[in-house]
C-alpha cells in the first residue's frame, strides 16, 4: 500500500472518506521521520481525492476553465511519522464561500493501541480562471457540493 488510497466504505453523498497510506522512504529525512513538507502533500491529496469523489473536484472545474489554487496553508505538527508507519488522513470542508473553500484535516499514524495524531492543518482555496490566472467565483453546482459537504462535517 504505497499509493494514498480511500478507504473502503459505505459512500454517503457529501461525506468525505479518509485516505491511509505508509510513510515512503522518500517521504522521510536521513533520520527516517517524514519530513514536515510531506504532511501538507498528504492533507492536499486527500482533499483532492475527496472533492473528486463528490464531484467537486478538479474535473468539475475544468469546463468554466477554472482550477484550484493554495491560498494559505496551515500545519501545526505534533508527533513524528517514520519509514513504513501507516497513517490516516482524514480531511473535512469548514467553510465555503463565493470563491473560496477552507479544509481542514487531521494527519494520525496507526499505533499498536490505537492512533497518535501526528499532525493538523487547513488549506484556503481559491478558485482561479486558468487563461488569465485572475481570482474567479466557484460554480454554482460546485459550491452548492461544497456546501453540503461543510454541513455534514459539521454533524
């Protein structure tokens, strides 16, 4: 299991699955803990993954030419994660806005007695008219998604 996969389960419309993977060597320092830039890269790819699935994603945007970009990244870091730890990442939508989505997620590694977090953190996205790169309003079936999604992290 190298690759980030989602975990099998029951899909319900609008509720995001968590993403598990292990810690790759090439994730890690010459220490063997994963370096700090790796747990914003996993909390990204799960959300990706997530707005995928609920048809939100990417793929949704490209018609109006349109593509997601970082606004702001926040990490706060808690416990390490080394070579072959397994970890779940589990990501959630806060809040929606006209042009903007804010997810945030929790990094924890799988532990013998249960789950150590080992890192949090959010993403402010903003939606992007890819011809001119100038800042452009989201879909109106795209935040609606969102909107759903936001209010079934909140449950």
């Amino acid at each position: 299991m190298t690759a980030a996969q989602p975990v099998p389960a029951a899909h319900v419309p609008g509720e995001w699955t968590e993403v598990r993977r292990r810690a790759e060597h090439v994730d890690t320092d010459a220490s063997g803990v994963v370096h700090f830039s790796r747990y914003a890269s996993w909390l990204e790819t799960a959300v990706l993954e997530n707005l995928d699935r609920v048809g939100a994603g990417l793929g949704a945007l490209a018609p109006a030419h349109l593509d997601l970009a970082v606004v702001e990244l926040r990490m706060h870091y808690h416990a390490p994660v080394r070579f072959l730890d397994r970890v779940r990442v589990h990501a959630r939508v806060e809040r929606v806005g006209p042009a903007r989505v804010q997810v945030s997620g929790e990094i924890t590694r799988e532990d013998a007695g249960g789950a150590t977090r080992c890192a949090s953190g959010s993403l402010l996205l903003g939606a992007v008219h890819l011809p001119t790169g100038a800042p452009a309003l989201l879909p109106e079936d795209v935040r609606t998604t969102l909107e759903e999604c936001s209010v079934r992290a909140q449950r």
